[in-house]
C-alpha cells in the first residue's frame, strides 16, 4: 500500500504487522464474541483463505490500535467479465473508541486503497446498513432462504442421481463453478486455497452429477443436523448445475431424503426461479402471515457495494445492448463532488470518457453502484426518487444498456 497516510484528528490508517496480533485478537474478541478462542482468531488473521497480513489494515493513533479491517482482493464475474473488487470484513474499533469516526476513517481509507489497486469497487455484508449507504455503499443481492420439507422439491420422471463425489472429480467440479460463473453476474472467482477451504470444511458432503471420469456439470454440498436431538435438518451449502438436467437431477436428489429429513433450508438468489415450482412451498412447521399467506423461509438483504471508479467500473462489466449515456455521478471521495462522463457500449465493450451530450443520468454513488451492478433499474430508481433523467426515454434507454440479471455470490466473507 502507499504510505501510512493521517485522516484526522491524527488517525493513521496502515497494514497491519506481526507484533500488532497480540492487540488486534483482543480488539476482535470485543466485537464478535463468540466461542472462538484467541487461537483461532489469530489463524483468522494471518492464516485467512481470502487474503494475507498485507490485507489486514489498521486505525492507529498516538501508537494505540484502535481498530481493524480486512481489505481481501477479490473478483466478481459481470456480464461475461471478470471485474477486480475488493471484499471488506472484520471491520472492528476496540469499545473505547467507538462513536468517534475512527470505522468511518478505516472505510474511506479502504475505498482509496481498492482505488490504488486498480479495482473497480468494494463488496462487503454489512453490520448496518445505513453506516454504509453514507458512505456510498448500496446493497445489491437479495436472498431467500427456503425453509421446506425435502417433498416440496419437483420431481423428475428420468429420476437420475448424483453421486458422492470422489478426490478426482474435484478439478472438473471447479471447472463446473466456472462456466456457470462466468455466464453469470456476480459469483466470485475462487482461488485453489478457497476451494481447498471450502472441501475441507468438516460435516460436510458432496455430490455430483456426471458419469465417472467426465465432466461434472452440477454438484450439491450438503451438512446435516438433528437440533436438540430433535428433526433432522439438511442445509444445501452449495448448489451449482450447468444445464437443466443437472438441476433437475440435484433438486430430485433433495427430493429424494424426504424419509430422513424434515425441513431443508437452502438459501437462494432471491428471485430464483425454482420457486415457480415447489410442490408446496410452505415451511414444514405450518407459518402463516396475516393467517392466509404461507412462509415459506425468509427475505435477507445480503451483500452491498460501492463503486470506487466510475469510469473503471462502467469499462470493466460486460453489456448485452449497445449504446450511449452521459453520466453525472454524486461522489463525495473525489474533490470535485462528482464524476461526469459519457458511456459509450459498442460490441457489449464499454469506454468512458469527457461528456458528449445525449441522454442524462444522474445520481448518488450509491444508487449508481445498484444501476450499474443489474440490481437496480434506472427506472426504479428514477420512481424511488434517487436517480433523474432528461428525458423520459432515457430510463428506458438505461433500463436495457445496464440489464443484466441481479448479482448473487455463494460467498461469505
Ligand atoms: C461497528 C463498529 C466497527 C463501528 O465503529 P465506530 O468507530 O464506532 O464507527 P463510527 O464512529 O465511524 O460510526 C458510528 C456512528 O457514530 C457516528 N459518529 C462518528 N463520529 C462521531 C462523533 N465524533 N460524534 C458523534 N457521532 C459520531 C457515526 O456517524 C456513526 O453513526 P451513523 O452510522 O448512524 O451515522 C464498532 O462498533 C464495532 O467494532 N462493533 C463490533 C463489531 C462489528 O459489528 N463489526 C462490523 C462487522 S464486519
């Protein structure tokens, strides 16, 4: 990173070293108490899937640590590109600190710095929502989390099945993540320390779809729990098909338990079309809303964004339309108050550069980072009141150059 830099008040923002840990495990027992040991929260630090010593970033001053941040460099698949992002997590100021800006410092700190690598925007789930809409972050992904009993699942008359996976099968299941990746908007590139990580991970089962020694074009990673000794339950960790009779196959496969399992709960991007298809989409346990409208699992807001480099970030995603759009972004980080350009597509390839008239929209960063990710459409945001237009026609305009499906990750970070 470039020099330890002072915010204000004589705050310095800069990487973290190896005689800082003692001081950053206690600064992170304060603010995520859980079970973990300072053992573990230690390998969290300098034995981190995602990322290194050099990521972790800490708010310093008159030589006391006050707080700590991950700053992970990540990549995110967008409209058939790979865009470099950054991911932040273990965001934390030691309780004495807290109210006086110093998590505010450390974030705009990190925005520079993905800035300074070259990457695009910064991704990051939230422990407050609005503390990150001010700072330009707006939420992107939107969740559900099915709670239903393994019956719900469509059935299929081929009744074809996975199989449990095999050491072999791990290449072709990584080259299966990939080509679903890459056509769509928002699954994270994964290193093979991810991978490994994510196999590793003990309580867990995996099965795929594809003859021995071929290609697998879908798998399911299961974990399976009896709570209190009670039903048992089966959470779908992961679930991945590259062509309709792999899914079809995995969903037969969940199907398939309903002797063993009472309830399945599998988190999906929010507006997944398996939901046109449950046998009964309702929870096991008989929920209902107003007394008429059956549950069948919950909403979650999942992770947020914000664009860091306008022009990088409109050049860098993939366009399924041409066109052309003028641009004037709110952006409090730069010291002229906004960004304004023209976006020009040609061939689905974007370039941004000094205004040339035409069609006008206008917002806030935050707003622009949902536009520009394919969560939010210009449209919407033009009746929500955060973005205006010239003209009616241009919503319409930016509602088919900016389309794309709205993001999901299988990423916790
Ligand atoms: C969440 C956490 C990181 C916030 O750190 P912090 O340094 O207290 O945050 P800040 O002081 O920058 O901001 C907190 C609030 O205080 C306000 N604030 C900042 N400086 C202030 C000042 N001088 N006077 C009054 N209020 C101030 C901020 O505006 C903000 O409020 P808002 O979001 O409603 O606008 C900290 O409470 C923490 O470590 N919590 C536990 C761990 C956690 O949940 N981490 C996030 C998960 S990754």
């Amino acid at each position: 990173m470039e020099a330890p830099q002072n915010i204000s008040s004589g705050l310095v923002v800069r990487t973290a070293r190896e005689d800082d840990l003692e001081r950053l495990v206690t600064i992170h027992s304060d603010a995520f108490p859980d079970a973990r040991g300072r053992e573990a929260r230690r390998r969290n630090f300098v034995d981190n899937p995602r990322g290194t010593l050099d990521d972790l970033f800490v708010a310093e001053a008159d030589g006391a640590l006050l707080g700590h941040a991950f700053l992970f460099s990540m990549a995110s698949w967008m409209g058939g590109r790979e865009v470099a992002m950054s991911g932040m997590a273990s965001v934390a100021v030691a309780p004495e600190a807290r109210g006086q800006g110093v998590a505010t410092a450390l974030v705009r700190r990190l925005v520079a710095e993905t800035r300074h690598r070259g990457q695009v925007a910064c991704l990051l789930y939230p422990f407050r929502h609005a503390f990150y809409r001010r700072l330009g972050w707006g939420l992107v992904s939107e969740v559900r989390r099915l709670r239903l009993a393994p019956s719900s699942f469509p059935a299929y008359p081929d009744d074809a099945r996975p199989r449990a996976a095999r050491p072999e099968d791990l290449a072709a299941l990584r080259r299966c993540y990939q080509r679903v990746a890459s056509r769509g908007n928002g699954l994270l590139a994964r290193s093979d320390r991810l991978w490994r990580t994510f196999l590793g991970t003990e309580g867990r089962h995996l099965f795929v779809v594809g003859a021995h020694g071929h290609e697998v074009s879908g798998y399911v990673m299961i974990a399976c729990t009896a709570p209190n000794g009670g039903p048992a339950e089966l959470d779908v960790v992961e679930l991945v098909a590259d062509d309709d009779h792999a899914r079809r196959t995995l969903y037969g496969f969940l199907r398939a338990q309903r002797d063993q399992i009472a309830t399945v709960r599998y988190l999906v991007a929010a507006r997944d079309p398996l939901l046109a298809v449950l046998d009964e989409p309702r929870t096991p346990q008989g929920e209902t809303v107003r007394t008429l409208v059956a549950v069948a699992g919950e909403w979650g807001a999942a992770h947020m964004a914000r664009v860091v480099d306008v022009g990088g970030a409109v050049s860098a995603r993939g366009y399924a339309a041409d066109g052309q759009i003028t641009l004037r972004v709110t952006e409090p980080l730069v010291p002229q108050g906004r960004v304004a350009g023209t976006l020009l597509v040609r061939s689905g390839t974007g370039s941004f550069g000094p205004e040339r008239g035409g069609p006008i929209l206008a917002c806030d960063i935050g707003t622009f980072t949902q536009i520009w990710s394919g969560y939010l459409k210009p449209t919407d945001a033009v009746h929500l009141g955060v973005a205006a237009v010239d003209a009616p026609r241009t919503a319409a305009l930016a509602d088919a150059l900016f389309a794309l499906p709205s993001p999901h990750t299988l990423d916790y970070f």
